[in-house]
C-alpha cells in the first residue's frame, strides 16, 4: 500500500501554504502598489519557462484526457492525486487550482463521490485553512471505509494542527494494522514530540526509521524530516540539520526541507548559511521569507529589494482576500516592519493562532507580543504550551522573555 507521505505528513514543514502569488512581482509598479489589471484578457505576469519533466508531461496528457471525460472518477482522482504531489513539491498554487479542478464534478451530484477524491479534497481544505471542511470529508470516508489508511492519517495531521492531541493520538492509533510501522511511528511519535516526551520520541522514531525498509525517495525523504524536526525540538541541531540534509539528498529541491533548514539555521545564528542555500531560490515564497530575515540580519546588497518583494506579496494576497498566510506575515512584520507594523503582526498572529495551533502558530504569535510589549497577548500560546508540555527551545526562550 503506497500512501501519499509527502501529502499529508505530521512534520510541520509539509504543512505549510505558500502564497498564490506569481513568482516574480511587478516590481515597476511601485513598493507601495498592488497591481490591478484593467481588462480581462491583460497578461497578468509571464510565467518562468520549467523544462517539462516526466510528470509534468503526465499530468498535462491526463487533464487533455479528462476534459473529454470530465465525469471519469478515477481519471479525475488520478489528475487531483499527481497535481498535488506536483503543488507540493514545486511550492506552485497553480496545481492545487489543477487538482481542485478535477474534482469539482464529482461532487454535488446524485452520486456519492469515491473516497479517494473525499481524501484528496480534504487535503486541498486543509491547505486552504479549511480545516473543519477536511474533517467533514475525513468523516465521510471512514464511515465508508474504516480501513482506509490515507483518510486515518490526513486525518491525523488535521488534528495535531489543531491541537487536538488524544483525537490525533486515536487516528495514529487506528493505523497500527493499517499502515507500514515506520508509518505509524512517525504519526505516533510527531504527536509525543509535542507533549513532553521531545528526545523519547526522537529516540524511538530514529529506531523505527533503521528498521523501515523505504520503498522510495519520497517516503525516505519524508521520514528523514520528520527525524530533523524532531531532533531539532529535542534540542539537537547537529541531529536535525543532518535529518534535513538527508532528506534534500533524496528530495532535491524540496520547498518545504529547505524552509525548515532555514529555519533551523537561523535560530542557530548562521543566516550566512541561509543566504548562500537560498540565493536563486527567490520566485518561492517560504524561501524568499527566510531569505530576506537572514539578508537582513547580514546587512547583504540585497535585503532591501527582496523585504519589499515581499511585502508586495503580502499586499496582492490581502487585496484577493486570502487568509492562509498570517503566520508569514506576521513573522516578516516583525522580522523586517517598521515598529509601527508591529501591532498588525499581533493582529494577525492572533487570528492565526484562533485557526491553527503547532509550534511555529505559537512562536510567531509570542514574537509579535514581544515587539509590540503586549506580553499579555501571547497569553494564549503560553496556556497551550503548559497544557501541551511542548519542549520546543525556541518556545521555551520566549516563554522566559514573556514571563
């Protein structure tokens, strides 16, 4: 049974959104600007020319083939599964919009649709945010087929996000018989990482992970991220960065493992480091964000250009209503705002933090309290840390600067 690990893994670095935005801003229309175009058929950006790789060319030959049959369930399963493997793994919205597409027509209609476009369209809500909407079509499918293994573990990741820590503990549960060990390992151990057992549960999944016999690079590229973030979380960096770098060996490229080494490398105090591994690397939006906070604290050539690229990302999201990137941008305000912006990082921290519950949630939101000396407001993270018993270092520095 193959599940789709990159889909729908607990490590946090598989869960994050990237803005729907194009990659390269009209930079000509001004810091100060979002660009509005005036008539319907204006181009609105020239997308960067990509060499057309194998599943790329699959997928374009599986949408030609279900736009003649548009009804084709398994057709349309096929293109929503491909088109989010691709969404993920280029950090490019525009394939979530392809997989969303196809399965628009299954639903709605006299016919139940099948459970693996439920679970498809779960994960694509719980991209959006829509997180009370992926459990409704997570609920649907067990109802139907309580052995299904992906709907356990989607289900699984949607409720750690939330928090929700024994309902996320009884859906790894239900995959003990379901699912590879390694598979249940990670899904039981991301959940202890969270709730006071940080180097246990790094321990125990490293002993899983030496047992795994890991049928691709995806799925071994997956269980090593999950490894570095829980080896960061136990407060091993060394472990970790080596988790993460192994994971690049086998996922060349991976978005999401070059954020969390980012990351990783930044609260280690080498944005040097960031620099040079996310030079190039700026039409992608999680990257272009660490680029510039490391840029910054480098005094690099340029810091400046790539914060206010940003910062026109950030404006054309808001001016198309889109709620999932609060966190980012909350974090770039108090990163790399004036100090009169450091109030709206509060405020969108805090709405956040109202729609989702994981450590970085909790971090951003305690980093905005502090730049904007309300410490009062970081009360609700501090309240889920105790509960949680959360180890992460990082939370733990601020809890200290809070208290």
């Amino acid at each position: 049974m193959k599940l789709a690990l990159g889909l729908a893994g607990l490590a946090g670095v598989g869960a994050v959104a990237v803005l729907a935005f194009p990659a390269t801003a009209r930079r000509a229309e001004g810091a100060g600007r979002v660009f509005v175009p005036t008539r319907d058929d204006e181009v609105l950006e020239r997308l960067p020319a990509r060499t057309e790789g194998r599943r790329t060319r699959e997928l374009r030959q599986l949408r030609a083939a279900l736009a003649e049959r548009p009804r084709d369930a398994a057709l349309a399963v096929r293109v929503a599964r491909l088109a989010i493997e691709l969404s993920r793994a280029r950090a490019d919205p525009r394939y979530q919009g392809y997989a969303e597409a196809a399965l628009a027509p299954l639903f709605g209609g006299p016919v139940e649709p099948p459970t693996a476009a439920l679970t498809l369209r779960a994960t694509l809500r719980q991209s959006q945010h829509d997180f009370p909407g992926a459990l409704a079509d997570l609920d649907r499918v067990v109802a139907r087929a309580p052995d299904d293994a992906q709907a356990w573990l989607t289900r699984a990741v949607v409720l750690t996000v939330l928090a929700r820590y024994p309902e996320a503990r009884a859906a790894c549960a239900r995959l003990e018989r379901l699912a590879p060990p390694v598979v249940v390992a990670v899904c039981r151990e991301t959940l202890a990482s969270l709730t006071g057992q940080a180097a246990g549960a790094y321990a125990r999944l490293s002993r899983a992970a030496e047992d795994a016999r890991l049928a691709t690079p995806e799925e071994g590229a997956w269980v090593a991220s999950t490894l570095g973030e829980l080896a960061a979380r136990a407060g091993d960096v060394h472990a970790g960065r080596r988790h993460l770098e192994r994971a690049l060996e086998l996922e060349p490229g991976d978005p999401y493992v070059l954020a969390a080494l980012a990351d990783l490398e930044l609260d280690a105090a080498r944005p040097a480091e960031v620099v040079r591994r996310l030079s190039g690397k700026e039409d992608n939006d999680l990257l272009l964000l660490r680029l510039a906070i490391a840029e910054a604290i480098e005094h690099a050539p340029g810091a400046e250009a790539h914060a206010a690229l940003l910062g026109e990302r950030f404006r054309a999201s808001r001016l198309r209503g889109d709620v999932v990137h609060r966190r980012e941008e909350a974090r770039y305000l108090v990163a790399l705002g004036d100090p009169p912006e450091r109030a709206r990082a509060l405020e969108l921290a805090q709405a956040n933090w109202e729609v989702q519950r994981e450590v970085p949630d909790a971090r951003v939101l305690m980093e905005a309290a502090l730049a904007a000396k309300a410490p009062a407001a970081a009360r609700p993270a501090l309240t889920w840390l105790v509960a949680s018993g959360c180890e992460d270092p990082a939370l733990q520095r601020l809890r200290r600067e809070l208290e």
